[in-house]
C-alpha cells in the first residue's frame, strides 16, 4: 500500500515545484535594468525606441536570406503584404522562421519546416 500512495505524493510535490519556479523572484532586476544589461552585451545591435510606454531597447538584426526567402515572399505578396524581401531570423536547419516588413508598416513572419512555409499569427 506504501507503494500506491508514494506515487501521487511525488507527482503533487513535482506540480508544487513547477508552480514554484514560475513565480516572480523579489531580487528579480526591472525591466530597464534588464534592457540595459541586453544593451551592453549586444554591442552596437540595439537601438533605443520610445513610444508613450517609455523607452525600449530593440535589436536591429542584419538582413540574412534564407532557403525559403522566395517562398515567403510569394505568401506575404498573397497576405497584402507589400515590401523588400523576407530575411531568416532563425539559423538555418530543419526550422526556420523568415521576418519580412510590409510598405504600410506591419511585419509578416512565416514559419518554414523542412521547406513548407506557413505564416505565423
């Protein structure tokens, strides 16, 4: 009988371990903070944006072709998406995902596995 109830008792103390390690640590840094520390290590790839919220880092990635480029610019061009070309953001491999930035400001992101694209919502 020992056996049986040992069971549940692990499994309940592995959920109460799980819900513990997803709860917001007290010493966790802000946001800004965090940012800043992302900034420097980037080197010169972040740029600063500010909008209504405040001001946010954003890493400007180099425009990188990819396998599926053609293909995920024939899907953004059927989407309405208008614009220069659909660079990979991922590394190249079985799974890549491929950014492009429409001419009236929207980006359109496409997820590519083993050379059949789809868009990602």
């Amino acid at each position: 009988m020992k056996r049986i109830l040992s069971i549940p008792v692990c499994l309940a103390s592995l959920w109460l371990v799980a819900c513990a390690s997803n709860a917001p640590v007290a010493n966790e840094p802000a946001r800004a903070e965090r940012a800043d520390t992302h900034k420097r290590a980037r080197h010169g790839n972040v740029v600063s944006v500010t909008d209504e919220t405040g001001t946010v880092a954003v890493e400007k990635l180099p425009f990188r072709p990819g396998t599926s480029s053609a293909t995920v610019e024939k899907l953004a061009r059927g989407a309405g998406c208008s614009g220069p070309a659909a660079g990979l953001i991922t590394e190249k491999g079985p799974v890549e995902v491929y950014r492009m930035q429409c001419d009236d400001g929207r980006v359109f992101l496409a997820r590519c596995e083993l050379r059949q694209c789809r868009p990602m919502r």
